[in-house]
C-alpha cells in the first residue's frame, strides 16, 4: 500500500479559533498566533462533549495506491471525503495486483458478528498466492486480448478482479478522518471496538500517522477520549 500527504491545511490552532468565534468573534483569529498547547484543556473538552464542528476547519489531500477490494470499502466514507481515481475507462491498466504477505492471517473462525482471523499454515499461503497469481495471469491476458481487439478500455477492463491496484486522492478533515479510523482501525483505546479488513487498516494507519504530526493535540484528545469522532 503507499499513503502519501501531498497538500494540507491542518493545525491544532484551526480548531481553536473555529471554537473560539462563538465567544470572542473576530479577535479568535488571534488563536493563530499562539501556542496551541495552553488550550490542549478546551480541545480535549471539544471531543469528551463531542461539538465536532471546528474539527472541520482544515484539510488533508492524501494520495493512495491500494487494491481496488480496499478502494470499495474506502468510498463508503462520503460525509466529508473528496476522491478523484484512475480510470480504467480512459487508460490502460496496469498488472499490478494483491497477494497477501506471509503475516496476513488467512483463516476466518466463528460466524459473522463474532469471527476472528487466526494465522494459516505455511501450505495454505502458498495455496493462497498460487491461486491469486494464477487467476490474476489469465485476467490480465483476457484483458489484453480484448484491448488487442480494439474493444474499449471501459469494456475490457471488466475481466479484472477486485486484486487489481488503483490509486486516487482522497481528500478529508480531522473529523471525517477520526470517523473513517474509529471504523477502520483495531486500538486498544477504542471505546467501540470495530473488526476492519487488514488491508484497509493498513491504510488508515498511515493515515493517522500524518494526521498525528500535524494536529498531535487533537490526536491526543481522540485517543483520550475512546476514539470516538466528536
């Protein structure tokens, strides 16, 4: 998976001064000028009470490269997610697909609602990645042959499996994301545990590791307060 910060716009003075107009009105620009950390008290109060609106005063534009099976569970997230991705409509896709590394537990147990993943033998990865690349092989050359026959991109790409890797932007605010990584991560911290696919908490730790940098007060109100989003 690659996870990249490539624009931002995102302080913890964003949150202060976007709380602070309520009661100071204009002199809360001032907040940008000051040190964040003498009002860590009022932004851990902002989360605890859960007034989430001037955790939207900011902007990250990550650029992310994942398995298409990911990007589907991605775009479920829309209140206050921007995505722009590549199409297999108007260019050629590239064989670049997903097999799941030695650590990836395969085995699923229990019934939904209440399964858990445990590791799998040594033969059943091996099972596992034969028979990925083996399916993603005759994809790809079903791909190829319809484009070799002047079928359209947005036609043939209809041959390719959920494996293959896309990339996009995604673009989001501190609350959006506190939302996606409260359902996208396992933390003991968590107040409402959730179970995320491996993969696409993969992605979202990265992701809250760039988000941490740049707003480490609201981060640690997030963590204090259950990772809830406010």
């Amino acid at each position: 998976m690659t996870v990249e910060l490539v624009k931002h716009s995102a302080a913890d003075t964003d949150v202060l001064w976007a709380a602070r107009v309520s009661t100071a009105g204009e002199q809360s620009l001032e907040e940008l000028e000051k040190d964040p950390r003498r009002s860590r008290g009022l932004i851990n109060f902002l989360m605890r009470d859960r007034h989430g609106s001037p955790f939207e005063h900011n902007s990250m534009t990550f650029f992310i490269s994942a398995p298409l099976f990911v990007f589907r569970e991605f775009h479920r997230h829309r209140a206050g997610w921007s995505y722009n991705e590549e199409s297999g409509r108007y260019r050629e896709l590239e064989p670049v697909f997903y097999v799941p590394d030695a650590s990836r537990k395969l085995v699923q147990e229990g019934r939904p609602g209440k399964y858990r993943f445990v590791e799998g033998t040594a033969e059943q990865h091996r099972g596992a990645v034969r028979a990925l690349g083996d399916s993603y092989r005759r994809s790809y050359e079903a791909y190829q042959e319809m484009l070799g026959a002047g079928i359209a991109r947005e036609v043939a790409r209809a041959a390719l499996p959920v494996g293959l890797y896309s990339s996009m932007y995604a673009t989001c605010n501190a609350r959006s994301l506190m939302h996606f990584l409260g359902l996208r991560t396992r933390h003991e911290l968590a107040r409402v545990p959730s179970f995320p696919q491996r993969e696409i908490e993969m992605v979202a730790e990265r992701m809250e590791a760039r988000w941490a940098d740049l707003m480490p007060l609201t981060h640690e109100a997030f963590n204090t307060n259950g990772r809830v989003a406010p």
